[in-house]
C-alpha cells in the first residue's frame, strides 16, 4: 500500500473528455494509484494501483486486473506536457478511491455474472 507520508494527491480535470482523474503520486514522480470518473455524474471507470499492477503483469493476471481495474498512467507525472493538478487531502482521494474500487469489483461481478462465470 502507498506510504501517505510520501504521497501527493491531487485531481486534473479533461473537459474534452468530462474526466477527473484522481492521483497518488510517489516521490519519484510515478503514480502509486488513479482513479478515472466519467460524464457529468462522475462514473468510476478505473481504480489502479501499480502496486497491484506489476504482479499482475508478472503472473499473468494482467488482463484480468485491468478488466476491473484499469492501469495507471506510465509516464511520471513531471513527464506530462499539460496537466492543472489540484491538490486533494489524503482523505479525499481514499474516499473517492474506496468508492470507485467498490463499484469496478461490483460491475466485474456483474459481468462474470452476465457471462455464467
């Protein structure tokens, strides 16, 4: 799990898109966990941690991860031409991040469901 001490939170926001995207960003610059959240309402529609994302790459689960959960961004965030972060506490970002993990597992359900999974 992301160490908060080290931690940055923030959101940008993509009008072309009607996207918020929520960031943890580590130290280094690299994202630790993203969520996505579409359309006036605010959809989650991806909740990745690369701290889950690697050993799902290395075991071969990848697809499956990213199924429910969707991936991070792979460029640290200092590599990003245009971006306006807005910060977000710790608390902020965990509510929406528990609330968005909850409905990506939900509707990874749903779908195993629909397909007699």
């Amino acid at each position: 799990m992301d160490n908060d001490v080290m931690t940055r939170w923030f959101r940008s926001y993509g009008a072309e898109e009607e996207t918020w995207l929520y960031f943890g960003v580590g130290a280094d610059g690299w994202v630790t966990r993203q969520v996505e959240l579409h359309g006036p309402l605010e959809q989650p529609v991806a909740a990745a941690s690369s701290a889950e994302w690697t050993p799902a790459q290395q075991d071969g689960s990848l697809a499956v991860y990213e199924a429910m959960f969707g991936a991070t961004t792979d460029v640290p965030v200092h590599g990003w031409d245009a971006h306006e972060p807005h910060a977000v506490t710790a608390g902020q970002f965990k509510a929406v991040w528990g609330t968005a993990r909850a409905i990506c597992r939900a509707r990874a359900r749903a779908a195993r469901s629909r397909d007699g999974r």
